[in-house]
C-alpha cells in the first residue's frame, strides 16, 4: 500500500508541473514534500509553509497536509485524519493534518481526494488569513 501512497503522490506532482514539484518538507526535513512552484502566489499558509502541501512518513504511510477548513472538517467526520495536536501554534496553519495511513483501495482513493483538495487550497490566489477562513 505504501508504494500505491507514493505512486498518488508521483501522479499528482507529474499532473501539475506548473503547480507542484517535490521539494525537503520544510517541517519534516528528511523526507519530500509535495510543494508550490511557487508560494508566494498561494494561499496565504503558503508563505509559513514554504509552500508545502503535504508529505508521506515512510515508515508508517501516514500522512501531513494542509487543508481548506470545510475539507478539514470532512476529513475528522469521515475518520480519515485529525489535526495535529500543534496546528495553529508554531509555524504550523491551524488545518494542518494528520492523515492516517490507507490501508485498501477505498482509503486510498480518499488519501488521493484529500491530497488535490490541499494542492487546490494552497495554490489559491493568495489572501487574508482572515478570509480564507470565512470562505473555507
């Protein structure tokens, strides 16, 4: 499963070069991360991320990314992830995730959802912090 988790990461970089590419995650620092070309022109979380979106633990499968705040919601409802116990503190955005690992095709399909509704979030024209909450 861990090598399917990876090949959806691939397919979403490979999809959209223009958007995305993989870069260090800027939080974990030994692993990639699936990050902006450019973040400077995304959603303002953009800025304190360094344009990272999300990244894969190895070890495991599970998963980091950033979402909207209604995506983020979805997500805990649905039992697919919950906020990392610093979202909001540090350097951390306040719908920063922890997706748990996919163990069938169903979750994987779910993982695969999840992960172009954060690079569709993050690659946002760039905004208040404050509005992008109030339109989640």
């Amino acid at each position: 499963m861990l090598i399917r988790l990876q090949s959806v990461f691939d397919d979403t970089v490979a999809a959209r070069p223009d958007v995305v590419r993989y870069q260090k995650s800027y939080f974990e620092k030994h692993s990639d991360a699936v990050t902006l070309c450019h973040p400077q022109c995304g959603h303002v979380y953009a800025l304190g991320t360094k344009g990272e979106v999300g990244h894969i633990h190895p070890g495991d499968g599970s998963m980091h990314m950033i979402m909207s705040p209604s995506d983020t919601v979805t997500a805990i409802e649905r039992g697919w992830g919950e906020l990392h116990s610093l979202a909001g503190r540090l350097d951390l955005p306040i719908t920063y995730m922890f997706v748990y690992a996919p163990r069938d095709e169903t979750e994987l399909q779910a993982v695969e959802q999840l992960l172009d509704a954060a690079v569709a979030h993050m690659s946002e024209r760039r905004r208040s912090e404050g509005a992008a909450v109030a339109s989640g």
